[in-house]
C-alpha cells in the first residue's frame, strides 16, 4: 500500500508522536510511505525511520490579516494537490482539523482514499470558527474519521453523514524504552508534569494545588516539561505563591523517559484530553500517575481508577489532596508502580496498527464506522 501522511509538523507535541510511530510502523511492514509537513523539517522534533521519504513544504507560520491568511492557505492546497497527484498513493491520512481540512480541499478530484483524524476532545476544544465551519463542509468528503474514544466517535457520528465512516482507534505507547540521554536535572523528589504551556494542560491548577503540598509535606518539588504561550502567565502564578525554589519550568525536554525514571510520580492537571500519550508513556515507565478525570482519555486509560489516582477536572482541592498522597504514602506509590505497566497492555503498537491498517485499506462497504 502506497500511503501519504500529511500533518502540520513533527514538532514536539501527542499528535506528532503519533505520526512519528505511525510512519516507521508501517514503512517495517512493508508499505511504502511519504510524510509531508507543512513545516519546515529543520523544526522536527521526532525522530523518522530513514525508509520514511520526507517532504517539507515549508508553508507553515501564521498570517496578521485575514487576506495574508486566505492567500497562505490557498498556497498550501496548491503544494498538497501537486504532493499528491506526483506520490499518486492509495491513501492519504492527516492529522488535526486545519491540515486535515486543507487535505480534503486538495484532493477535490483525486482517485484516492482519504481519512482524516481528529487528536484532541471536540466538543471541549475550540477552533478558530473558520476552521469548525470549513470542518462540517468538507468532512463529508472523507472516506473516513479516525477518533481516540467511543464518545468522540459518537460525537462526529451525530454531525456526519453515515456515508463517512468513523473509527475508534487510541494511540499507542512506544515499546522501546527512550535510552536517549536527558541533560536537565531535577534534585530529588519531585513529582513531574508534561505538556505544551496552555490553558487545556491545567498547570495553574497543578501549581496551586502544589503550593499547599508544598507547604505541608516539606521536601517535594514539582517539575514542569514543556514550552507554550501560558509560560510567563505560570511563571506569575509561581513567584506569587513564593514557590521559585519548588516549582522547576524545564523547557522543551529531549530523552523525557529517562527523566520519568527519576520522578516519584506523574501527574496530568489536563481541563480536557484527547488520549494522552505522556500519560501512557508515564505507566509504562512504572511511574505512579494522578490525573484528571477528564471526559476522555485518562479514565479510559486508568480503567476507571484501578492504575493510578483520578480526581475532577479543575478542583484545586482535590488534586492537591491527591499530591498528599503521592508524597507521603510510600506503599500507595509502590501499589501503583507495580501496577503501572499493566494499563499499557491495550495500546501495545503492533495492536494499534494493524488497526491503522485495516482503516486506511478499508473498502467503501467494509463497515468500518460499526
């Protein structure tokens, strides 16, 4: 099968991983693959198998007038179109509503297969309006959409035609262990978070439930991995709470699995997720994990409750009280390191492809949206 994967980067964030793994995935089993970023690939982040061909349009960046912005756009389309037609695949698959979109409007036309997938909650998570109207245009025009849970795909089935199948496919936990060197240090305890510096991740939250464990419990620290435009907002938050020596703002951390070896637990503050990739990364290094209890991902993830600690979205309170624990009850973390990778055994990669596989060489009647 002959399979173009179009996203808008491989910079470091849960979708690109994804894509990342995808790619070298499928290439191992014998598929010929081309990955087209709208970036410039100097800016990647992720690793690709050699076998991957890699075509960088260097289109990306944002527009100050809606002018400037409508001619980029229709300068991507272009360069995806003529992608397309010269990779002439079986089947195109994108990433993220605006690429996802952009793709659809460039294949008009083409004898290929399309599927898109959304990466992140829906129904919680707001595009620019141009980009959810255009979305309910053109996505009855895919042959396919590729969510993470069985309520997201409910979501898009109540809003798409049923001649657009949708799958439930989550994403995949890495099987090798990240051996990649991590040059920042933490002293030691500190319990660790991930994530792009923005108002879904819920690190205002986390610092101010930190601050009264902090206060308590003497000796934990609390690290923070990850760049965004939420940074210096955080950092306020921080220096108000007099916690400059506890809280540690890592920037964008290469080998994080290494660093999770070091931590004494995980923790995700998220408002809302899609299927959080860290937080399968985090059991699988057999850390103990305390997440919110968002209406997708990490209950799916937790099963409920039974690998690690969930608490409700946005509740300073509670999660604070679930630090506690973390920090202080050395056989509750011990319980749950033991019972960390255990959570991991349905994201298994070769699982999650050949799921993969199965959408993008589906048939129009193979019945893919049961």
């Amino acid at each position: 099968m002959r399979v173009v994967l179009v996203i808008s980067s491989l910079g470091p964030g849960g979708a690109e991983r994804v894509m990342s793994l995808l790619a070298g995935e499928l290439v191992t089993r014998g598929h010929e693959v081309q990955l087209v970023t709208l970036a410039q690939a100097v800016d990647d982040f992720f690793a690709l198998d050699p076998r991957v061909h890699r075509l960088s349009l260097d289109l990306s960046g944002q527009s100050a007038r809606i002018q400037e912005a409508v001619c980029a756009n229709f300068r991507r389309i272009k360069a995806l179109r003529r992608a397309v037609k010269t990779a002439a695949p079986d089947v195109v698959l994108s990433f993220m509503t605006s690429t996802n979109v952009l793709v659809l409007l460039a294949c008009i036309g083409l004898p290929v297969r399309i599927v898109v997938s959304e990466r992140v909650d829906p129904a919680s998570h707001k595009d620019k309006f141009v980009w959810t109207s255009l979305r309910w245009l053109v996505y009855q025009r895919a042959d396919a959409v590729v969510v993470q849970t069985e309520r997201i795909a409910t979501w898009f089935r109540r809003r798409l035609s049923n001649r657009v199948a949708v799958t439930v496919i989550p994403n995949p936990v890495d099987p090798e262990e990240d051996s990649q060197p991590c040059c920042v240090e933490v002293p030691r305890p500190f319990m660790l978070a991930a994530g792009r510096l923005v108002h879904q991740k819920g690190f205002d939250i986390l610092i101010r439930a930190f601050s009264t464990v902090a206060r308590e419990c003497g000796q934990p620290r609390l690290a923070i991995a990850g760049e965004g435009p939420e940074e210096q907002a955080l950092r306020n938050v921080v220096a108000e709470l007099g916690l400059d020596d506890r809280v540690h703002f890592l920037g964008q951390v290469r080998g994080l699995r290494t660093l999770m070896r070091k931590a004494d637990a995980f923790i995700l503050s998220s408002r809302y997720e899609g299927f959080p990739n860290v937080l399968l990364e985090a059991l699988a290094g057999g850390l103990p994990v305390v997440a919110t209890d968002c209406p997708d991902g990490p209950r799916q993830i937790l099963r409920g409750g039974e690998f690690g600690l969930l608490v409700p979205c946005e509740n300073a309170v509670a999660l604070a009280a679930a630090l506690r624990c973390i920090a202080t009850d050395a056989a509750l973390r011990n319980r749950l390191s033991g019972r960390a990778s255990l959570a991991t055994e349905p994201y298994q990669l070769d699982r999650v492809v050949r799921g993969w596989e199965a959408v993008l060489a589906a048939k129009p009647d193979d019945g893919q949206s049961a």
